[in-house]
C-alpha cells in the first residue's frame, strides 16, 4: 500500500521503518518541522512536506503520529478530508477523524518505541475502526506490521495504555534511578544487569505476585531502616523508596 | 569443600542447589523450622538439624542464610566457634561474627531468588572477609559458583543492596500493579510481556536515562491527566502514577 506518515518523532521512525520492511511504500513524510520531515522522508525516497502548508500526496493509508494536543485539533487539517486515517496514541479518541471523514481508525503499538532502538521489537498493535468495514481494514494492514493485532474498545486501549506506563515507563525509571545512584556511589550499575534480567525472565513464566522478593515483601523493617538510614543523602529516592515500600506491604497483605 | 548450609527459606534452597552443582558436598541443613530442613536435606542426602538443638556438622565452611535480624543474634550460636562462616545479606556487617570466629565473611548474591525459579540464573557474587588472607578463601569458594565475582566494602555492598531494590524489586512491584490492573479491568497481562522484555533488552545496550519513553518524560500532561481520570476508581496505583510521573519530570529537567 501507499503510505503517508504525519509525524517525525520516535513512533513515526520506528514505525516507518516497520512499515517499508513490510513491503509499503512510503510516498510522503508530514512534520511540523521541515528538516524532521526531510530526515525522515529521506531514508524512504520519499516526499517531505510541511504539515501547515501541506498538498497531501495520494495514498491508500494516512497514518498520523502526532502529539495527543495535535491530535486534538486534527480536524482543522482539512487536506485529509475522506482519507482512510488512523492515529497511533494509547489514550485519544479515534472520534478526533469524525469530523474529517468516514473511515478512520486507531493502530496503537503496545511497545516502547525510541530512536535508540537497536532492532525493531516485537509489537502488538491494538487497533479500532469507526465501523466493521473500516477495522477489517485497520486489522489487514495491521497484520501486515505484526502477527499480533488485537481489536479493542477505546475503554480496553485506554486502559492498556495505562498498564504500560507502569510496566514500561516507570520500570525504566527505576533503572534510571538506580543507575544515577550508583554514579553518585561510584559502583557499577552493570553488575545489576543479570538480576534485571532475572526479574524480566521471571514474569514471562510466573504472575510477578507470585515472585516478588525484597525487603518490604519480606516485612523485613531491620533492612529497610538500614536503606532509608543510608538514603539520608539522597531525598528523592528516599521518598520513593518509602512510598514504594508502603505499596509493596499493602498490596501483598491485600492480595 | 563440605558445607553446612544454615537456613531454608528462598536463597537458602538456591544456594544449595547452586553448590551442589559446582561439586561441593552439603553435609547438614540448618534451620529454625526443622520440616524445611528435612525438606532441603532430603535432596542433598544431608543431614537435617533444627537450629536451636544443633551439633554442628564437620565441615569446610558454615553459610549462614538467615534474615537480618536473626543475625543480629547469631553470636549465640556457640557451636559456630571458630569455624569458616559467612552470611549471605546485603546490608548486614561481617562484624556479627566477630565474637564468634576469627574467619568469616560475606557471600551476598546480587541476584533475585525465589523458589519459583526455574533454572538458576547468573549470580554475582559480592564478597568480603574478615582479613585479607578470609577474603582470599571466600573469593576462592564464590569463584566456584560464579564466574563474576566482586570484592567489595560494606558500603558498597549497602549501595549495591539498595540499587537492587530499585532494579529488582520495585520493577517486578511495577509488573504486580500493572497485573492487577489487567485483571480487574478485563485486559490480558500477556500482551504488556513485548514491552517489557524490550525495556530491559534496551536497558542491557543503553543507559536507561537515555532511552525513557512515555507520557511524563514528554510532559504530555493531556495524557497523564487523561490516565488519572481513568484511574479514578482505582486510588492506590493513581497515587503512585502522580508520584513516579513527578519523579520522572524532576529527574529529566536535572540530569
């Protein structure tokens, strides 16, 4: 299929990417910026156009990986007026096209997607249509990026957004976190990497209830007052940690 | 070597089965409740003891696997006298050996431990000892477990304990959440495992400071505050969304 991509930031590289290797051909690059645009576009042999001033090229799926705030204004781009459009974002409506045309959808990937990306992962996309035609045509072109599409409601899409943020996002800020602690301790965050990977490996194969280990899962308050006594020096991670802690103790006399 | 393992919780039942494998004899298991000494012994045709009655077996070295605050107490075990002791915790002193031994150490696998694991994993072991020449011994035996063997102080081995709570622990707390979430809102868990196996894929390969994704680290308030709303009936986990969002805005303004 022709392809037009709205967007130049993470998601749209990545996706690009994903999108050419499986055999489509990109026709065009829309962006904010123009040198984004240019960036992008180039790799594809493709157009590069500005999204203000944009003359749409002809295309069989215009995919737009704005912002959730562009989205929201999305409409006043009337160039798109009765394209077949899908957005990529985990939370906004796929009502924002209503106004624009008749067949519009969503293809959501359920991965982290950043330029650092070494090889494209392996991503599930939760994909919706505004009506049963429309997402046959959403899951055909999505089936063509991935051997997992998963139809959803926009409530399910939400929600699976939600659980990535703590499954995904704050996961990685813990590593930050405890990488920016052992600079500042002069040991070596690599050596924390096996039992990083540990933890992962574990929840592929368990429910991670049942394979929480540590001191608050222990009740374990010598240890945990030993930690919050030598975090005295680092107030932020010291209220997480306390926070954190809290939450582990609830939750596992809770569940 | 011939050791006597003293403890059968989670690291204890590892730690045997990682020593008999590297070709050491477990000669006794020793532990406050003495179904789960027998239940370790059995495996290992060793003998079982209950702590509190205990005539020590014969052996190279003594490895004390209990929690803190049963080490705190461990100088009233006199049948240790003068044998070759180490424990096995992150944030305890060698030094609650002192009246005890004038051999003694620390074994402290960096590494997460449950029961429910499946094979056993890479585990560095962070060592100590008493003198230079207890050092030397500990190192030997851990090199016999491990290929990564790391001398540390006991400030350092605190850090490394207190990073790996953050890396380890609080991450699979994440994954507990987001479970439970799933759960209650009717979507499969399963379908996060891509993401999560990326993040620490990418964690391994870059700094996690460099490759954070999500709503906070792009200050898409439209987003988060569209995920509170909907984490309206679920306070706890809404509470802990606000505080790690604001962690991750304050932390990437300062570094």
């Amino acid at each position: 299929m022709k392809v037009v991509i709205v967007g130049s930031g993470n998601v749209a590289t990545v996706l690009s990417s994903l999108i050419e290797k499986a055999g489509h051909e990109i026709v065009q690059v829309v962006s904010r910026n123009k040198d984004h645009a240019v960036h992008v576009a180039s790799r594809y042999n493709a157009d590069a156009a500005l999204l203000n001033a944009v003359e749409f090229a002809r295309a069989d799926i215009y995919i737009i990986v704005l912002n959730d705030a562009a989205l929201e204004s999305i409409e006043k781009i009337t160039a798109l007026k009765d394209k077949f459009v899908v957005h990529t974002a985990g939370s906004v409506s796929k009502d924002v096209f209503k106004n624009i045309s008749s067949t519009y959808g969503v293809l959501y990937p359920l991965q982290t997607l950043s330029k650092l990306t070494e090889q494209i992962p392996e991503i599930p996309f939760l994909v919706e249509g505004n009506n049963k035609e429309t997402l046959h045509q959403v899951i055909g072109f999505a089936r063509t990026l991935s051997d997992k599409v998963i139809p959803v409601s926009e409530a399910e899409r939400l929600h699976y957004h939600i659980a990535a943020v703590f499954a995904g996002n704050f996961t990685n800020h813990m590593y930050a976190l405890a990488e920016n602690f052992c600079e500042k301790e002069k040991i070596d965050f690599k050596n924390l990497l096996p039992l990083i990977n540990e933890v992962t490996l574990k929840v592929n194969n368990n429910s991670p209830h049942d394979v929480q280990t540590g001191p608050a899962m222990r009740e374990d308050i010598f240890t945990i007052n030993r930690h919050l006594q030598a975090l005295s020096s680092h107030p932020d991670i010291k209220y997480l940690y306390l926070k954190l802690s809290e939450s582990i103790l609830k939750f596992h006399e809770k569940h």
